[in-house]
C-alpha cells in the first residue's frame, strides 16, 4: 500500500511539473506573455491584444520594443543558451527563419503539432513556405510586401508618360528616359553599393533566387544574369539615383528627384507620413515583366511569429498568436493602423481593399497588391541568406563598376560556395 501511495505522488507530481512547464500563469489563472518585436509591429500587438482580452480576460501581453537588430542578437544569445531570458513570442522577419530553425532545430514550437495546418489554405503559397521546415510550421505568417513600383503622377504627367503604357522593364527604361529628359528626375533610388532590393524583386518575379530549392546557389541563372543586366541598362542611362541608405531612399522620395520607387507594399505607410504635401500625387503600378505577358508578382520584406521553445506559457501563447495571425478584424486593424499587409487572405474581400485610396489618386491600391500575392515565387532563403547578400551586393556593385554582369554573378557564387565551406567547417 505505502509503495502503491509513493508511485500516486510521483505521478502527481509529474503531472503538475508536465502542466507548468507549457502555462505558467499567477493568481486566478492569470497568464503575462512577453513578445519581442519593433517598430509598428509593438502598436499593432497591443491592439490585437485588447480585443483579445474581451474573451480572454486572464492574459496580458508585455511588448518589449526592441530594435531589429537587436532582437536577432538576444535572440541568437538566448537559444545558444537553451532559451534562457527568451520571450513567449518574437517577431522574425521570413528571410531568417529557415535560417534560425536549421541552428536551432530544438529552439522553437512546432506549430504543426498544436493544428497550425489546419489554417493554411488562408495565406498564399509563398508564406506557408517560408514559415515551414520540412514540412512542419515554426512560424505564424504575418505581414508581407507585394512589390510594386510607386510613382509621382506629375512627374509621369509632365513627360507625357502613362503608367498603364509600362508592361516591361524595357517599357520602363524607355519611360526613365523620357520623364529625366523633360523633368530631370531619376527613375527610380537605390543604394548601389550597399544594398539590392531591387535585384532580388527582379529575381523573385522571375522565379528563382540566390538559392534554388534544394538549397544550391543560383546566382549564375540565366534569370540573374537577365536582371543584373537590366539594373546596369538604367544605371548606363543615368536613370538610377545613388543613394545612401534608407534616409537616402526617403528624402529621394519627398523630394520629387525621383520618378518612381520599386518597394513592397510597406512604402505606403513611409510615402504618406513623410510626403505628406503630395497627396494625391501618388499612384502604383505592378513590377514590370521582363517579356510581354511575363509574370510581374514579387514581394519584398515581410515576417512571422515564432514561439521559442523555452516558454513556459507555451500554449497560452499559441492561442494569442493562433488569434492575431488568423483574425480576419485584427490583420484589417494592422493594415490600417500602421500599415502591415496582411498575408491572411479571407482579408482580401474586405472594404477596405476595395475602396479608393485618396493619398493615390483615387486607386484603388491594395487591391492591386492582394491580386499579386497569390501568383508570388517562393524566394529560397536557407540559413546562408546573409552571406548571399552580401556576395549578391558586391556582384551589383562590380557590375555598376563596369564589369560584365555574367563574370561578376560567378565571381561571386563562387566567393559564397567558398564562404559557406569555411562556415560549414
């Protein structure tokens, strides 16, 4: 009997231990989670945590408002710790979450085990991707950047150019000449030595990446030798404005030196409160093709949610999260509010993405953005990304430098296949 009563309070005692480890909460059942996130990402949490807590009274959020960077570094620290001082939820953008959960393979929920998989038919293609490893999700998609090329109706007016007319990248070279010949505007910004956003759009529409799907480096395609070409036709012209950095991006923008602007959909919310004497002045247009009837889908930027492993509210916060990712009013709130796309699509047939935008001229802009997101490439990121970047960076600046395009492409797959064996030894 006594060694029938010690098995019953082991049991016991295994049980509450099993059941802490996943909800710890304080008095009345109260549950605080933490989340690590920044910028506009902090505001649109604590609002979906408001309306959360109408049916969910015993859970607060506690939103750390950390910079991007800086999230990554405690981040890395904490798993390389096994989790140690980790919050409940962090926000990462897509690009680099291949990457955490291959270092970290013990790091993070796996979200297919609580029914994530129930919700995928409600994001495209492309972000059920980028939030899976191996067929398992660690991540909840969030926001996305459909690309798009925003442009000054003005300026476009003033060089007898229409938007409609540009189908191609070569329709576009053409336009750029036009509009600096009568306006002295660049087409378009870009840092041209420290940074290829526009580079990777190109890529993306066109279906490939710095990796292929099996995780080879792809900078040699006859894709990226096409879009490396096409950058150093704009910059041979004198179409591309260099500038320094994203500061450099924005007063471009403001002050009218440039015609157009190649971004994700995330430049709107940055265009109305920093431009905002130009109301009304603004339109967007699809990316241009590289052929006629080519696909001109792309997206740029974007992230997810993650839950490390460490939590010791594990799933409180999956029910949050499950919540803000899947919530149809709470994604329409983000958008509006602080200017995060949704990647949700029963968002799509809201009012909102069907009515007129004033600051653009009356169009109706996110409904071109959510028509794209359906037909957008999966960009294979793998947990190399940053080492590819910035060979891909170099590669751009040599060609800006005079070098042919395709000899500098290979110069740098084989700098990264180099790169990447030193790391992997």
């Amino acid at each position: 009997m006594k060694k029938i009563f010690v098995m019953m309070t082991i049991i016991a005692a295994l049980v509450i231990s099993g059941c802490s480890s996943s909800s710890s909460g304080g008095k009345d059942g109260e549950v605080t989670l933490t989340a690590w996130a920044w910028n506009v990402n902090v505001g649109a949490l604590n609002d979906a945590v408001k309306e959360y807590q109408k049916d969910h009274p015993n859970v607060k959020l506690k939103v750390e408002d950390i910079g991007r960077l800086d999230v990554y570094d405690k981040l890395s620290t904490g798993l390389a710790a096994g989790g140690v001082g980790l919050p409940d939820i962090v926000l990462v953008e897509d690009d680099r979450i291949q990457g955490y959960v291959q270092a970290f393979p013990q790091g993070f929920l796996d979200l297919s085990e609580k029914g994530f998989d129930d919700h995928k038919d409600k994001f495209p293609s492309f972000k059920n991707d980028l939030a899976q490893v191996d067929g398992k999700y660690f991540a909840m998609p969030f926001d996305a950047g459909p690309g798009g090329m925003f442009y000054r109706r003005s300026l476009f007016e003033e060089a007898g150019v229409k938007a409609e007319d540009i189908e191609t990248w070569d329709d576009f070279l053409e336009a750029g000449k036009k509009i600096k010949e009568k306006t002295g505007s660049y087409a378009m910004p870009l840092d041209m030595f420290k940074d290829d956003p526009t580079f990777r759009m190109m890529l993306n529409q066109q279906g490939v990446f710095y990796y292929d799907e099996k995780g080879n480096i792809d900078l040699t395609s006859p894709e990226a030798v096409k879009a490396m070409e096409m950058q150093k036709k704009f910059a041979d012209a004198d179409l591309i404005k260099n500038v320094d950095g994203w500061n450099g991006v924005v007063s471009s923008t403001v002050d009218g030196s440039v015609a157009a602007i190649p971004f994700g959909a995330w430049y709107y919310g940055t265009i109305i409160d920093q431009a905002k004497g130009t109301k009304g002045d603004w339109g967007v247009f699809k990316l241009p093709a590289f052929e006629e009837g080519g696909n001109r889908a792309s997206n740029l930027g974007g992230s997810s949610w993650m839950i490390p492993a460490a939590s010791e509210n594990t799933d409180a916060a999956y029910d949050f999260i499950e919540y803000f990712s899947t919530d149809k009013d709470t994604q329409i709130m983000a958008m509006e509010d602080y200017g995060l796309f949704p990647s949700l699509n029963t968002t799509y047939d809201s009012e909102v993405f069907t009515g007129e935008d004033e600051f653009f001229g009356g169009q109706k802009i996110w409904e071109l953005f959510a028509e794209e997101m359906k037909d957008v490439p999966t960009a294979y990121y793998t947990k190399d990304y940053s080492v590819a970047l910035d060979e891909a960076i170099k590669a751009q600046a040599d060609t800006f430098n005079g070098k042919d395009p395709a000899k500098a492409l290979e110069e740098a797959a084989k700098r990264l296949e180099d790169r990447t064996k030193r790391k992997a030894n």
